[in-house]
C-alpha cells in the first residue's frame, strides 16, 4: 500500500516541500541516520514492531507506546512530561 505514488501523495496532503521529499526518496543520503535510529530504538527501547513511538521528554525521559492508540493517548503522555 505504501507505493512511491501513495507516499508523495501523503507528503503533498501534508504541504511537504515535494521536491526535497523526491530527492530523499531517490537517494540513501539519510539512510545511515535512519538506520542509526532505528538500531537505537531496538537496543534502548526494546523496539520490536509498527506501529510502535518514543516519545523523548526535555529532560531526556522517554516513553514507548505501543500500538495504534488515539490522539488523546499522545496528548497525554506530552502533557505528563512538560
């Protein structure tokens, strides 16, 4: 379901600047920061499956929510941590 058309599709609904998404689409120059964070996630975090988020506090304290959860879900763990 995520095709390349899909995707820009999304990028262009949200008013992404469509030719910077092409070009990080079209090459691997953000792929060792992906790949970087995303080795994080399962060694610090215990990662393991989508859709899973690390929400990152501004002291540095994080909270994993796993699954698909509702708005009110985020805006409650943003709202414990500032």
């Amino acid at each position: 379901w995520a095709s390349a058309t899909r995707l820009q599709a999304f990028a262009f609904n949200l008013g992404l600047d469509i030719e910077q998404f092409d070009k990080c689409m079209r090459t691997d120059e953000h792929r060792a920061q992906v790949n970087f964070n995303m080795q994080r996630a399962k060694k610090e975090f215990g990662v393991n499956s989508t859709p899973t988020f690390v929400i990152v506090g501004p002291t540095g304290e994080a909270q994993k929510i796993v699954g698909a959860h509702p708005y009110s879900t985020f805006v409650s763990v943003l709202d414990q941590m500032l």
